[in-house]
C-alpha cells in the first residue's frame, strides 16, 4: 500500500484542545474486526470487553519537560529549542530541534531563563535531528538537570500548539497517571483515559496489568517523506522490557487469555521483541519498528488507541490492526458522530 491511501480530511473542529473532565468519560469507539461491527461507548465501558485473566498492556514511559525558549546572542532573537534526546550527560551534549532554525549556526550561544540560568552553545547542524547543544553549566549533572526542567515547558505536539497555548495544566493532564521512567517527548495519550477508579475496577474484576516502557519520540510526528512505505525509516527509540513483562506475557499468550495493548508505542514495543511463536523476550535497547500492511501481528489480540493524523505513522498501524477498509470507514463514522481527534480526544478499541 501506498503513503497516499492513508488520507483522510481532518477539519479542526474535530481536534481537540482539552482532555475529558474525568480521564475515563472521554467517548470509545469499538470496532470488531470480525463483523465489522462499531459501537459507541464511554471509556470506562472498556472492562466489559474483558474477562477475568485477561492482560492489559500500559506503557509507563514518563514525558520530560522538553520545550525551551531562549535568547541568541548579540541579536536577542528568540528561538525555541525542542530537546530530544541527551547523547553525552558528561559532556552535556543534547539533539535538539530549534525554532526559526535558519537563524543559527555553528558557534552560536542561546540563554535560556530570565537571569541566564543556563548557556548553550550550538556545535553541529549537520544531523537529521536538526542541531546539538553544549550546555555550560558549572554544577553537578543532578542540579543541571533540576535547572533544566524548572526552565522548560511541556512539549505538546504542534498540532495542538497551532491551535492554543501550553497552560500550567498541561504539565498533569500531558502524562498518564502511571507514568514513571522519564524519557519521552511524546506522551503515549491513549493512556490518559485510564483513572486510578478504572484501574481499581480492572484489578476487582481481575484483569492484570502489566507496564513496559518505550520513550516515544518526535518521529510519531515527523512526515512520512516517501510513497513507498517500504522505504520509510523511522527514528529509534529507547525500549525496555523487563524479566516481569516477559513472564507474564508468555504466561498470558500460552494460556489463551486475551492481550490488549494501550496506545501504539505499545504495540510497537511488544512487536519489537515478538518471537516467530507469538512469545516475547527480555529486551534493553532501542527500536526503529515502523508497522504498515501486511503486517501480521504475533502479540496482542486487542487494541486501544486514539483517532490520529491521517498520513502518521500511527494511524497506519491502526489500519494494519483493524483493517484498512473497517478502521477508515471507523474514520469517517467517527467525524459524522462527533469524535474528538488527536492528543486529548477520544478512543478507539479494535477487537
């Protein structure tokens, strides 16, 4: 299949600008592969899915403050720095993305925060991630890193910021109620449905829980570029599945129980470390998984996910999940009834 087919027309309106009042009351979409049925729900209808035994996959990745504004030097311009990924602690050297990137250039110094808190110096604008920064600071990794968050803001994806401002609420509602092990850019959203209420209620009726870890990057919203699927390179991200994950998961997938994994960085992970059997390993490394058709999936029976962009790369995995033509016609349902798009909207079950 082609880049193209994975169009569709998105009109603002139906993007999303707020999270639901209560995590779980947002509206659910289920969508049966087998029939082609499509119902409509509220999230937390999601535990009548779902027997006793029955697994869900979160990923507890945690979303750091990566969004900076600061000053150039002798100009005062201001520029926006997106961190994306810390390549030396030591050194104190980060890939980031700037905004306007035309403006800077090797040598260049940036200060960020009203007294100066923080000096960076641009010292490559050669990699595909745009630039890197030294930063200058003379404290210790744990102060810089203190110093850092203070002076960031969330990183909401562009979609929404062209929409609307960052607002102090953001910093709760743009991370899961589980999140942990902070690493990610990106917040894996459809985790925000899920209430500590819902999770007490999915633990009485006994469906287990079971938490990986993948710190999701910018290229979740990075163009795809080529026609050909086949071409497409996506970037790495750092995954981790543990010693836990894998016994409970094999545990799971040998005693036939039913395997749901929220949000596709988790679909990913899981398809990162799946075995020809369907089992999975322990893994501690990073991966470039990009799932388009004819994809066939070895690990979870069931999905959740939220209506994304068209062209992304998560809505493409949603298609190979459910079926091009089911999830499209989905699409198209779920903008005649209203569905919320993007970040904060509303979900999506395919069974």
């Amino acid at each position: 299949m082609k880049l193209s087919q994975f169009k569709y027309d998105l009109p603002k309106e139906s993007i999303a600008l707020q999270p639901s009042k209560q995590r779980d009351e947002c509206r659910l979409m289920v969508v049966h592969r087998q029939t082609g049925e499509i119902e409509h729900k509220m999230f937390k209808d999601i535990l009548n899915y779902f027997d006793d035994g029955d697994l869900f996959v979160l990923n507890d990745t945690k979303v750091f403050p990566a969004r900076l504004v600061g000053i150039k030097e002798k100009t005062n311009a201001r520029i926006e720095v997106f961190l994306l990924r810390e390549i030396n602690e030591n050194a104190r050297l980060w890939d980031i993305l700037v905004e306007p990137a035309r403006k800077i250039r090797i040598g260049n110094k940036l200060f960020f925060g009203e007294n100066n808190e923080l000096v960076a110096e641009v010292i490559d604008n050669t990699t595909s991630r745009g630039r890197t920064l030294r930063f200058l600071y003379d404290g210790s990794n744990d102060d810089f890193h203190k110093v850092l968050k203070n002076l960031g803001s969330t990183p909401l994806p562009t979609d929404l910021l062209q929409l609307r401002n960052v607002t102090n609420d953001d910093a709760t509602n743009y991370q899961t109620i589980f999140a942990k092990n902070e690493g990610a850019v990106v917040a894996p959203a459809t985790g925000f449905h899920f209430s500590r209420e819902l999770l007490k209620r999915m633990e009485i009726k006994g469906i287990e829980t079971t938490f990986i870890t993948l710190h999701a990057g910018l290229g979740n919203f990075r163009p795809i570029e080529v026609e050909d699927l086949t071409k497409h390179k996506a970037d790495s991200e750092e995954l981790f599945i543990s010693e836990q994950n894998v016994d409970i998961i094999n545990r799971k997938k040998a005693e036939k129980k039913k395997i749901c994994a929220v949000g596709t960085t988790t679909v990913k992970a899981l398809e990162s470390v799946a075995t020809i059997n369907g089992k999975i390993k322990q893994f501690e490394g990073w991966t470039n998984k990009f799932i388009f058709p004819e994809y066939e999936f070895q690990v979870p029976d069931a999905m959740v996910c939220q209506f994304n962009r068209p062209l992304s790369p998560m809505f493409i995995m949603a298609c190979t999940f459910g079926g091009f033509d089911l999830i499209m016609n989905a699409y198209q349902e779920a903008l005649n009834e209203g569905y919320k798009f993007l970040t904060y909207g509303d979900a999506m079950l395919i069974l």
